[in-house]
C-alpha cells in the first residue's frame, strides 16, 4: 500500500523548495521562458526532492542545469532508461544528481527529482524552453505558464496504478513565484493583459516594439498566469531565417538554416460568402466529478461544469435550423441525448437545451475512449460533414491513446476542442485538435467565452479546405526540407506554421518564396510569402529548438502503432534527434551528476515530494515506478506527488524501485 505523503506532514518537515523565478522572452509570437528553482535542505539528513509539474504540451524543454555551492553542472541529454540508471548510480554511490524527464502518458507533465541533497546545502536548478504562442479570437497571442496541474484520471483497464493524493492551501505552500515578461515584435506592442494583478506596462523604446511587464505582488498560488499579449496589424505574415549552430555538422538540422513561416490565409469573398450552414455537430461533454471543483478559488457557483454548460448553450442556440446535431456526456460511463443525430429544429433545440442545463458532474471519472469510439462507429450523414466539440478539463491518463484515436478517424470529421477552467491539458486540448483538424480553445471563466466559442463554430462552418500544398522558390543551388507535419487545416486568417530546413549555398541578400496552394469549396487558391534568406540575428536556436520538437512530435506519433508495439527505427531517430538538438522527447531524458561534490552523502535518504496549491484530493492514474501527482507548475499548482519516503544507504548498492 503506498503512503499518502510528500505535503506538510504532521511533524511540520519542511519541504526543500523555497522559490521560483521565472523569466519570460516573447519574440513576436515565440516565448522562451526561463525557470530557475532554488532549494534548500533545512533538515538534519541529506534528501531527495521531487517535483511534478506541467508544461505546455508543444513546448521545447533545451536546457537544464544545476548550481550546487560554487560548482555548475549543465545537464546533458540521454536515452531515458540510461539516464535513469545513470541517476539512481550517483545516488548509490554518494554523489548529488538531478534528472528531468517527461512522463510515459502525457507530454504536458514532467517530473525533477533532486538528489542527495546535504543537510544545510542550496541547490539552484536552471529550466529553459521555447514554444509558439496560440492567436486568441480577438488577435491576442496567448501564453500560460500553468499553475495548476489536476490528478489525471486512469482509465479502468489500465496497468497503470492508482494513487489517492491530497492537496494544500496556497496559504501553507512555503515556496514564493516571480515572474517577469520582456515582449518584442517588429510591430508595436499595443497592450498586454491578464487574469492575474500586473504591474504596469513599460515601454523600453519610443516606436513602443519593446515592452516589460511583471506579476504584481501577493501573486496567490491558485491560478494559471495567463498572458494576452496584443500586437499592431498581428496578421502580418512572416520568415525567420536562423543561421545552423557553428558547431554542428552541415546537412543536419543543428547544422543547416532553418526557417519558419508564418501564414494567414485569407480566402476569396465570393467564397466565403456562399459559407454553407449544414453540419452534423456532435457534442461530447465531460461530466466527471473534477469538473464540479470552482474555478480560481472563486464562487462556489462557478465551476468547469458550469462554464462547460454555458459554452455548449451558446453553441447550440448558435446553429443554424436544418443541420443535425447530438449531444453526448460521459464520465466512467456515457450517455447521449438522441439514439443518433437528429435535424436541428424548434423542438429538439428545446429538448437539448432542458437536457443540457439539468447536467451535472456527476458520472465518475474520465473515460473519454468509450463515447468516441461510439461517436466513429455512427455512419455520416451524406452532404452533413460531421463537426466533433469535446468540452473537458483534461484531466486523463491516457492522452495519447485519446490523440490516436482521434488522428485514426480524422477522416471522417473534423475536431474542436475546449479546456474547461484551470489546469486543462494543453497535450490533450491542442493535440485533439491539431490531429482532429480543427481549432483549440481555453476557457477559464465567463471572460472571454462568446468570442472564442463563435469563433470555433465560425471554423466548423468554413467549408474543408483540400489538396493542401507546399511549394518553394529558392534560388538554384538551395532546397528546402519541410520539418512540419503535413497541413490537414486552414481557417480564414488561423495562422499557419511552416519550418523547414535550408539545405545549400546561397547569398544572403537572395529572397525566397513559400506558397501554400490549396481548394476550397471547389475553388483553388494560393497564399504565398516572400522572405529574405539572410538569417536574423539574436534568435540563439529558438527556431532550430521548435523546429526539432515539431519533428520529435511527428516521429512519436508515428512510433505508437495500433499493435502498442514499439518501433525501434522510430525510437532511434526520435533519440538521436532528441540528443543532437538537446530538447527534451519522451524517449529521453535530462540527467546532471556533480561528480565534484567532495565526500560521498552517507544515508538514510529521505524522499520529500514537493507540495503545491489546488483544489481537493482525487485518484490520480500513475506509473509504477513515477506516481504523478495532482501537481503543478513551474510555479505553483495543486497537490503532490505520492512516492512514499525511500530510503537510501550511503553507498549500499542501487536504490530499490527504480526500474523502468
């Protein structure tokens, strides 16, 4: 039986995390952010600090160093099992070592575990990654640095094993956040907005591209820090070319430019309006009991559940008269409202509309395979293209079984999806989406909800775009290799992304020229962009990072087969990729050992989870050998992880447990 611990015990031990410093760089719509974690081992026996928590499922982790007293040590990328083994050798034999690695089941979530840490030492430990900024509906680009991650239900069936975790008062969390943001754009910065007290904007130039803003003080840990950043004329299209790292071998991907496009199609008026009204538009709904939590510590009236409901009778009193539509619900079991889709008229508008406000979270856990696989089974409706709205919190174990599923049948429908209230996983939310080939929303209250869910249906209306294309014109003796998954989307001025890696010689005052070329509603149409090949300057290898992530992606998408089996040609190249560009993948992980610590850390090792703020305590699915928490941010969050308190003696052979 595992012990629930790892919060404030009841003999007050305390925890070894004493700050959080984040720093925030946004180049246009690029955000690097820059984390720095400093501990402390206040207690009279050497420890071992654990922490979990979320990142946005896209983002790059590319650095990860520790300062432990005087000495530096930069952590280098490996084959996660290696450096597993790597780590638990340094802890066996005496020797300080920190690893960092994404969990098995989500790429949202990733847990450091600090090791051997002296009575009386400080460590700092050094977290950098990069990730697109999302357009919100009224232009704004969007970033969240998560606070809160939920307990992820483990669907029944599962191998995986069940941990019951509890959560602490932001009031008792003894660790503190700071966190600053620095904006630059080639176009003025004309605002910048949060859910969260900001100090007031400050302009570090008069053309006012620059920009800096920081958290007020008294920032509670019960929110995600949500930045709106707004730009002049934000649907500029754009081409960063970043020059290849020196060091690096021409003809890789760290070793050659790469560029990054960003486009806004803009499709023909006559085109957009004759937009056709039909549809079929099934809606599933998360009726799972973490849906009824508050929101933000606020109201107790105000829940995802309720903010989920509001959202889904904006949509519904949205339609248009002759579509079809059905509503789903589901929690460990799953319901629907009509046998299959039914026309949308007067009557079955009211009696969704009953049945959708009598709803509440009270149907178990979170279960979301069972009604989509029921949803894919249900034959189409000729000339109604089917429209799926997934409304949940995200708060499932199994996120890239969900993802799959949906990619699989991506086909047949296109996929819109909403993270309700705080903590939603952005792996699961963006990745319904992205596989689906729809648009992704975050609501996190009543702020903000109409324009996102008009703009989602506004989407789903626009007929499919088709026989999408992507051409270059380079000059002779360079060639572009697309680095992005194939475009299965285009929404009336959605940005689209493009990285590619530039093979050749050229000179730098030589343009290029990208086109996206297309058919819509039996139309074609192109959209192409012009761009010098001169590389940019000051970008590091943001790009190159992003670029390599998007690949990494796309080859772990591909390893998990229907069979569940590995593929191993997959792997290699996911963990060569993964180590030549230094950003994290789920085959690897980050692995740091101070091999100049001076004498060996004799035991017992005592195991200390990190405890972070949240709502209440509910089962969490999680891995046999790294349990997952209800746990959070890079920041703050809510409730901890659940290893028990290991034991370690001095230099006694391997710690117990840590397999793979």
């Amino acid at each position: 039986m595992v012990n629930c611990c790892g919060l404030l015990t009841a003999q007050k031990e305390p925890v070894p995390l004493k700050s959080i410093e984040v720093e925030l760089q946004v180049r246009d719509h690029v955000a690097t952010v820059v984390s720095t974690l400093n501990y402390e081992n206040k207690e009279d026996k050497p420890v071992e600090a654990v922490f979990v928590f979320p990142l946005p499922g896209d983002a790059a982790v590319c650095h990860f160093s520790a300062k432990v007293g005087q000495t530096h040590i930069v952590a280098e990328v490996k084959e996660k099992q290696q450096a597993r083994e790597e780590y638990d050798d340094a802890l066996s034999s005496g020797q300080q070592a920190f690893l960092l690695e994404e969990s098995d089941q989500s790429p949202d979530i990733f847990s450091l575990s600090v090791g051997s840490l002296p009575p009386g030492e400080s460590a700092s430990i050094r977290l950098e990654y990069v990730t697109e900024l999302a357009v919100q509906a009224d232009d704004g680009l969007r970033f969240c640095l998560p606070a809160v991650l939920n307990p992820r239900y483990q669907p029944q069936g599962s191998e995986d094993v069940s941990v019951q975790v509890t959560s602490v008062p932001a009031s008792l969390v003894p660790y503190s956040l700071s966190f600053s943001a620095r904006v630059s754009s080639p176009r003025p910065v004309s605002k910048v907005e949060s859910s969260c007290s900001l100090e007031p904007l400050q302009y570090l130039n008069t053309d006012q591209t620059q920009a800096m803003v920081k958290l007020a003080a008294g920032h509670k840990f019960d929110r995600d820090v949500e930045l709106l950043i707004y730009y002049k004329d934000a649907h500029q299209p754009t081409a960063v070319v970043e020059a290849g790292q020196a060091s690096a071998k021409p003809g890789t991907l760290m070793g050659d430019p790469v560029v990054m496009v960003s486009l806004y199609p803009e499709f023909p008026q006559s085109v957009m309006s004759s937009l056709a009204s039909c549809g079929e538009f099934v809606f599933l709904l998360d009726r799972s009991g973490s849906m009824k939590r508050s929101i933000n510590n606020s109201k107790q009236e105000e829940t995802p559940i309720s903010s989920a409901r509001d959202t889904l009778l904006l949509l519904l009193k949205s339609l248009s008269m002759g579509c079809y539509f059905n509503i789903y619900s589901f929690g460990s079991t799953f319901e629907h409202i009509f046998p299959k889709s039914v026309e949308y008229n007067e009557k079955s508008m009211k009696k969704a509309l009953k049945k959708v406000e009598e709803m509440q979270a009270d149907l178990g856990g979170t279960e979301i395979l069972k009604p989509l696989k029921h949803i894919y089974k249900q034959p189409c409706i000729p000339k109604q293209p089917r429209q799926l709205f997934v409304f949940t919190d995200g708060e499932v174990g199994n996120t890239k079984e969900v993802i799959d599923l949906v990619k699989k049948n991506a086909g047949s429908h296109r996929c819109f999806s909403f993270g309700i209230g705080e903590g939603a996983s952005s792996a699961l939310i963006n990745g319904l989406a992205k596989e689906g080939g729809g648009h992704a929303q975050f609501i996190t209250g009543t702020d903000r909800m109409q324009p996102k869910v008009m703009q989602s249906l506004r989407f789903a209306l626009q007929p499919a775009v088709e026989d999408i294309s992507v051409t270059w014109d380079l000059p002779k003796g360079v060639s572009a290799t697309v680095l992005s998954p194939p475009i299965t989307a285009i929404f009336q001025g959605q940005r689209s992304l493009i990285y590619a890696q530039l093979t050749g010689q050229c000179l730098e005052a030589a343009e290029g020229c990208v086109m996206v070329k297309y058919s819509l509603a039996g139309h074609p149409s192109q959209n192409q962009l012009h761009f010098h090949l001169k590389p940019a300057e000051d970008t590091g290898l943001t790009i190159h990072r992003l670029a390599a992530r998007t690949l990494i992606r796309s080859l772990e998408l591909e390893d998990r087969s229907d069979r569940g089996q590995q593929d191993e040609g997959v792997k290699k190249k996911v963990v060569e990729l993964s180590v030549q560009s230094g950003v994290s993948s789920s085959f690897t992980a980050f692995i740091a050992v101070n091999k100049d610590s001076g004498e060996s850390i004799q035991g017992p090792l005592a195991r200390r989870n990190i405890p972070t703020p949240g709502f209440y305590g509910q089962t969490l699915g999680c891995s046999p050998r790294r349990r997952l928490g209800a746990v959070p941010i890079i920041g703050c969050s809510a409730a901890p992880l659940n290893h028990g308190v290991k034991m370690f003696s001095g230099k006694a052979g391997k710690a117990s447990g840590r397999g793979s």
